[in-house]
C-alpha cells in the first residue's frame, strides 16, 4: 500500500481493495482537499482495480491536466477511450 497518501486516514475496506472506495476517496481528495494529485492517486487505484467509476475519472483528470508530470493531451485520452 506505498501509493496510498501517507496524510490520508483510511476505513478498513479500503485496504481490501475495494476499487469504489478508492474511487469515492479521489472526489473526497479533490472536492474537499482540493488535492488534485492525491485523487488522481486514488482515481488509479479504483481503475486498475476495474471500477469503471475510477477509469472515467482518470479520464476526467487527464483531460484537465490533474496527473502530475503529464500535460493535458486530448489525443493521447481519445487513443485511450475509443
């Protein structure tokens, strides 16, 4: 659990790999944190543990330039949705 947010205090399900609880823990980091970057790291972890919820909002972020290091490119996103 290294990718985890060392600040972040998390339920117990969290740690069972529930991919919708980390999708609903990237909206808590970006809409009340205003932590961009730790809801992309969240929003990746709901993804890669198949929650469709997650990957769209890793859509979302990449589409808004969200993910650290990486600039915006609408190219790059539709090659990865379509």
């Amino acid at each position: 659990m290294s990718e985890l947010p060392s600040d972040v205090m998390c339920p117990i399900f969290v740690f069972q790999d529930f991919a919708p609880a980390y999708n609903a823990l990237g909206f808590y980091e970006i809409n009340m944190k205003s932590n961009y970057s730790g809801g992309v790291v969240y929003f990746n972890l709901s993804a890669k543990g198949g929650d469709r919820d997650g990957l769209f909002n890793m859509g979302v972020a990449t589409d808004n330039g969200w993910i650290p290091g990486t600039p915006r490119d609408k190219v790059c996103l539709l090659q990865h949705c379509s």
